[in-house]
C-alpha cells in the first residue's frame, strides 16, 4: 500500500511547488536591466537585506524620488484630462521606447506649459467673470435706479426723468428715487447707494446683517443675475444675486462696504447719468467679446496639448510605474562598494530556475557587461512561500482557501476537492433547477465576455461576481442535478410541468395524504417522487431523507479531512500523528457517526421502521440492554458495545501518549543516544512543527505546555464531532427553507393573483413573483447557501487537516503592479 502510495504521479495543485533559495551577484552595469527582465518573468521573490536601514538611507533612494516625483505628474495630467472633459480612448499598446531621463525632461516640460495656461485661463476667466458680473450689475442696476418699478423699460426712466426736469415746483414732494434720478441730487439729498453681486446662497444673511449693522437705515434692492458665474478653479457654477443698497451717511458706507467683503461680494461702480452708464456698457460688452474669444483660443490649445499627452499617457504611466519598481527592488539588494556588484537573495520556484538562468544571460548580452550573473542555489532555514500554479477555471477556488489562510508549504491543499465539494454542497442547500438554469445563463453571460470584462475597470461587486464566473458555472450546474434529483422547478413538483404523474391506483390516496394508501406500481426512476407533493406526509418525508443525506455527506466529508491528515504526516515523516492522533481520531469519528451512517444505509435499504435516535441515544445510556424492534441486523448490540468500547479508547489514545514521547525523545536527545535518528534537513523539520523530529529542535522543552496543548487538540476533536456533524445538518435546513420559501412565493403570491379574472391584479402578481424570484430567491438564497458551504469547508472540513500559516509567494512581476504602486 505504501508503495501504491509513492508511486502515485504528482499533482501541480495537491502540494505546492518546490521552492529553492537562490542568490544573485549581479554587476552594477546590468543590474538595472537584470531586475528588469525578472520584472517581465515574474517567478522571483527577493528577500529584503536592508531591513534594518530606512528608505532614505538606501542606495536609489534619489531614483525612486524622481520616480515618485514623475508619478504625481502623470496623475496631475489625468486629472486635467478629466477636468477637461477630454475622453481617454484605447490606444495600442507598445513596449516603451523613451529612456527616463528622457520621459523626465518631457513630462518637466509638459507640466510646465500646462500650469502655464491654467494660470493665464484661470486669469482670464477671472477678469471675464468680473466683466460679466459688472455687465449684469449695470443692467440690473439700471433699472433699481432709472424706473420706479423693476419692470418699467429704459424708455418710461426716461419720460420720468423729463417729467422730474420740467416739474420744479413739485421737487419738494418727490419721492427718494426721483430725487436719485436728477444728476448729482445725491450729493444734495445726502442718499448715496453701491452696488455689486453676491452669491445666492448667502443674499439672505447678507441682508439680514446689512439691516442690523445700519439699524435699518437703509434699502435692499435686489435681482437675480441672468447668467450662473464659473468658478476659474473648480469650473463649478454659482447662481448669483445683483443687489443694490441705498444707504445716507459715511459711517454707513464703511459698514457696508466691510459687510461685502465679509460676504465676498463684488461691489461695482454704476453711474448715475443715463448716458454714462449706456457708455460703460458699450465698452463692458466690447472687452466681454475679446476676452471671450481669447479664452476660446486658450482653451483649444490646452485642450490640443491633454490630447496629445493622453495619446501616451498610458506608456508613460507603465514606464514610470515599472522603473519604480525596479528601483525599489533593487534597493532590497546589497551593494558591494568594493566590487561593484549587488547581491541579492530570494525564492524561486525549482521549475523557473532555468527560466531565470536564461533571463539573467540575455540582460548580461543586453547590457554589454563583460561579467555575467552569478545564480546559485543556497540553504536557508525559513520556510519557504507557497506557491500554487493556477489557472481562470480553478484561481477562484484557491482565492477561496487563501482567504481562510495560506497553506504551508508543501502542505495539502484543500482547493483541489474544494472545486467538486463546494458547488456540490451549495447546490444540495439551493437544490432548484429552475433556479438553476438562470444562474447558469448568468454564468455562461460572464464567460462568454471574459475577454471584454476582463480589460474593463469594473466595480468591487462586479468584479467579485466575474472573478467567481467558474464557480457560479459550477454552483448552476450542481444546483440543476440536485434540483433534478429533488423534482424541483422553482421548487413546485416536475409533474405539474409534463414530469411523473400520480403514481397511485387508489383514488383515495391523493386525499388521503398517508404513506399507506398509497400503492406504487414501481420504484421512481429518478430522484424523488413528486406523488408526496400536496400530501401530509411530504414535510416528514422530506425533512427525513434530507436530514439523513446531510449526516451521510459530513461524515464523508470530515473522514476526507482526516484522510488528508495522513497523508500529510505522511510527506513531512511524522509517525506521531499517524499513530497517535490520526488512528484515534478515525477510530473515534467512525465508531459513533460512521456507525450512524451505516445504520441509515441500511435503513433505506431493508425499508425497516427502526428509531435511529432511540438506537444513538441508548448505545450510550444502555448499552447491554435489548434494542428490541429497532434491530436492523443480526449481532447489533455486541458491535455497538466494541464500537462504544473503542471510542472511549480512542480518547485516551489521543491525549497521553503523545507529550510523554516527545519528553522521552527530547531527554536521548540531550543524552546523545539518538543522534543517528536526527534528521539533517532543518528546512524538513521545520515546516511540520507538531511532528516528533521538529521537538527535538526546540532547546526548551516545555512539558505542561505541550501536554495542554495535546489535551485542548484532543477534546476540540472530541466535541467538533459532534459539533460538526450537527453542523453539517444546516444542509438540511437550508434546502428545506430555500422550498418552502418558493413554495409559499409560487402558491400564495403568483397562483393567487391568477385565480382572479382581474388582468391589474394579475399583473402585480407576476410582478411580485418575479421580484421576489430575482432578489429574494436568486440573489439572497444564493448568499445565504455560498457563505454556508464556504463555513463547512473552512471549519468542518479544512480543520481536519489544515494548519493554513503559510506564506503566500509574492514574486517580483510587472503583471501584478497596479495604480496603488504609483
């Protein structure tokens, strides 16, 4: 058997790959170029020499400033660009052909003409807002000041005023605002008035401040502005507000005028004489029509210059983003004043090495070096990263076990049963092929414009969705085959849909609901039967069958786990937990639920009305007593005695001998009688630290500690076989909650709406079924059971086995880097 066992071929995702530590001693001339070409491989993770030195006391520490410094000018371009509203289109992409230097000078002068012209715009714009704000001013004060209403035109100010002129003697009785009118009666009168422009957010606290500082001495007039004002900077656009204070008094103006600038409100001279006024206007509209065609002009050759840098917008951010890398890679190495070299260390897996060779020769050609790379292997004594070769179809169930924790290296890996096990689990909770069907159109949607969506920035949901495209492909066609063997389409009986009829000669069984009038002419062919569909018995029926397949798939399960646990004693040549912690556990596991699960095997197929929780229940409390009508076989209660006996053997087994072993082998140890049964790999001994050759490494050999710990592993064992098989019942549960939920959808929402001869309430209906199908059954079932079956095999089934504290392999790649590394 242990040689069937050696002689299996190797798996790439069972274990992970075999790494080696490898050292690099590179010349300075081709160390750049070098790094780069292991940049564009991306099966090398360098370890770090400088820890101990901080990022401004290494070597290229200038280089990686000016790359940074590079970095916020190419985000200062994108940002113009959006500002601009300039839209970004896909340009080929080619391998850069512009040296750093280079790229700095350009970018230096880009950012230079282009804060060259925000400044000149930001100032027209500036001076044209000013311009339009007095324009509207003049216009609007205009009218405050020549009509004695706000809506009279510019001919009726005039009759007014030749009406004010050739009426002297009724000047005593005029009004303010016709005394206003007559040139240079302000000065006579002492009323005085400035006006300006507010934003309108701020017009009524404006007023509200004005009145209290000139305790009412004073009047507001006021008018929208007929054109929004845009900001120079933000290009946002305010609604303003023309306002006009008429006011008597010195001390009021400087009030006032503090309470604009408070404000921010732009003030405006506007004459009193009408011809002036027209004559301001003229030239306002004049300046207006030059500064709007200067900023036209502007505009159009700071749009030309985003465009032409957005054409390579995309190159330059690849190849800034890359040197920087390189140059932080690089200052992971050590240099070597003396020699002019750099020495590097790190992780490679053992099949890329000659990959790497190669790499390393081409950048010494490349860079016209006359001293090659020296690449050799080397021991280490930490424990290597984990590296797992996948692919599109099974990288979303090794992001899955990642989650829960990096297996340790050469560890098992549990995502090589994950990509059957966890679709089928899911499925037996969902279990619908109707529902089915629509996940997997939803699926096949994704796969089909992978080679789209792939290249498109997408949203964190969306892309979670397409990421896990395989595995909703898998959880639909799962859930199809469950709901087949089932009978459920939206979780109402096949038969309704064209399947089985009533399988049933008696007329009376349909009503009877009763196991015993109903007379089969032959076993169903397929999965269950749709006749216990509308019985009394189908609640019973269903929970029954489906309790006892949950109980049967956990034990299956967890028994895997624990078949794992072997084998992986097994690679690291760790006798202990083979005879003392695996055989115990199988032993325990087996002779309580896996005795349990033979029972129900033999249940379904003897037919017997045998209570299988008084079986469990008395094998503990009685175990000599008679089982009496619920025997299922000849000699049962002598077997249940033996397996009662072993599994409180088992216990025992799995608590004591173990700490007292490694005390015994921990003290020859020190006696030096066992020196010929060390091991001479540290890196073997260290990657299993709970098998008997890693104790003999530690120099302090803690007893009670190691003895506690035995004594928590053993009864977490004890009562997770309980727990966890009680667990697994949850399969159960959710099946039956995701039919009957569609059940109670389909019968009391979309069949009661269609009794009635009302097309509106048969409309609604369907539109609260499909509602509820889509958001309830489809979206919140299909999370409810994926979080449900990610639990079982994080906690149930990977806690058999997995230790999950390894290191994951970051190698050094170009294809990883993204708009976080800028």
């Amino acid at each position: 058997m242990e040689e069937f066992i050696d002689n299996l071929p190797p798996m790439d995702l069972m274990r992970s790959e075999k790494m080696s530590y490898v050292q690099l001693i590179i010349p300075a001339e081709s160390a750049h170029r070098a790094i780069s070409y292991l940049g564009e491989l991306g099966l090398l993770q360098f370890h770090d020499l400088n820890v101990e030195k901080s990022p401004f006391q290494r070597t290229f520490v200038n280089q990686v400033k000016r790359c940074g410094e590079m970095s916020r000018k190419l985000r200062f371009f994108k940002d113009q660009i959006t500002k601009a509203g300039i839209v970004s289109l896909e340009h080929p992409f080619m391998q850069p052909d512009v040296e750093l230097e280079e790229l700095e000078i350009q970018l230096a002068e880009h950012e230079h003409e282009l804060i060259e012209l925000n400044t000149n715009t930001e100032r027209l714009q500036k001076t044209y807002n000013e311009l339009l704000e007095f324009r509207m001013v003049l216009d609007k004060a205009g009218r405050f000041l020549f009509s004695e209403k706000n809506h009279h035109t510019i001919g009726e100010d005039r009759e007014l005023e030749e009406s004010v002129n050739s009426n002297h003697e009724f000047i005593d009785t005029a009004s303010l605002l016709e005394k206003e009118l007559r040139s240079g009666f302000s000065e006579q009168s002492g009323v005085r008035f400035i006006s300006g422009i507010v934003c309108k957010s701020k017009v009524v606290r404006f007023e509200r401040m004005l009145f209290r500082a000139t305790r009412g001495n004073m009047l507001f007039n006021q008018a929208p502005a007929d054109e929004e004002i845009v900001d120079p900077v933000t290009f946002e656009k305010d609604a303003k507000i023309v306002f006009m204070v008429f006011f008597s008094g010195e001390q009021a103006k400087t009030k006032i005028l503090k309470i604009c600038e408070a404000f921010c409100a732009n003030c405006y001279p506007v004459p009193e004489d009408l011809t002036k006024q027209h004559q301001v206007t003229r030239e306002v509209l004049s300046r207006l029509s030059d500064l709007e065609a200067t900023l036209d002009a502007g505009i159009r050759h700071r749009n030309k210059a985003l465009s032409s840098i957005d054409y390579n917008l995309t190159k330059w951010v690849t190849l800034v983003r890359r040197e920087k890398a390189v140059y932080d890679t690089l200052n992971m190495l050590n240099f070597d004043v003396t020699k002019k070299c750099l020495v590097g260390e790190g992780w490679c897996p053992i099949f890329a090495t000659t990959k790497i060779q190669e790499a390393l020769q081409r950048a010494t050609y490349d860079s016209n070096s006359l001293v090659g790379v020296i690449f050799h292997v080397m021991d280490s004594v930490e424990s290597p990263p984990t590296y797992f070769r996948t692919n599109h179809f099974t990288n979303a169930f090794q992001e899955i076990v990642d989650a829960y924790g990096v297996a340790r290296y050469q560890e098992s890996n549990p995502a090589v049963y994950t990509v059957i096990t966890f679709p089928f689990l899911f499925a037996v909770m969902f279990g619908d092929w109707g529902h089915g069907i629509c996940l997997l159109i939803g699926s096949l949607i994704l796969i089909a414009r992978e080679s789209k969506l792939s290249k498109k920035k997408l949203g964190s949901f969306m892309e979670m969705l397409f990421g896990g495209r395989y595995v909703l492909l898998l959880m639909s066609i799962f859930s199809i085959y469950c709901g087949l063997i089932y009978n459920e389409f939206f979780s109402v009986p096949f038969h309704i849909f064209g399947g089985s009829a009533y399988r049933c000669r008696d007329a009376t069984c349909s009503n009877a609901g009763t196991v015993g009038l109903v007379k089969y002419r032959d076993p169903y062919p397929f999965g269950v039967d749709p006749s216990w569909r509308g019985s009394r018995s189908e609640l019973p029926f269903l929970n029954s069958i489906k309790m006892k397949m949950s109980i049967l798939l956990g034990v299956a399960q967890m028994n895997l786990g624990m078949f794992l646990s072997y084998f992986n004693a097994r690679f690291f040549g760790s006798s202990l937990d083979i005879r003392y912690q695996f055989i115990p556990q199988m032993i325990f596991l087996n002779s309580l639920f896996g005795y349990l699960s033979l029972l129900i095997i033999i249940k379904w197929c003897t037919g017997s009305q045998a209570d299988l929780y008084h079986v469990m229940i008395y094998m503990f409390l009685s175990p000599t007593d008679n089982i009496g009508e619920n025997e299922l076989f000849w000699g049962q209660r002598p077997l249940q005695i033996i397996l009662l006996l072993f599994a409180l053997v088992a216990v025992p087994w799995m608590l004591f001998p173990k700490p007292f072993i490694l005390k015994k082998l921990h003290t020859e140890r020190f006696q030096g009688s066992t020196y010929g049964m060390l091991g001479t790999s540290e890196i073997d001994l260290e990657v299993e630290p709970d098998s008997a050759r890693a104790q003999q490494h530690h120099e302090d050999f803690n007893f009670s500690e190691v003895f506690v710990h035995q004594m928590i592993h053993s009864i977490e064992f004890v009562l997770g076989a309980v727990s966890n098989t009680a667990s697994y019942l949850r399969l159960w549960a959710l099946s039956l909650a995701h039919s009957e939920l569609s059940t109670v959808f389909y019968e009391k929402v979309l069949l009661l709406a269609w009794s009635y001869d009302n097309f509106i309430i048969r409309l609604v209906g369907l539109a609260v079924f499909s509602f509820a199908t889509a958001f309830i059954l489809l979206m919140m079932e299909t999370l409810s059971a994926f979080l449900h079956a990610l639990r079982l095999h994080w906690v149930e089934f990977q806690g058999k086995f997995y230790h999950g504290d390894g290191q994951k392999f970051k190698p050094f790649s170009f294809a990883s880097l993204t708009d976080d590394e800028d």
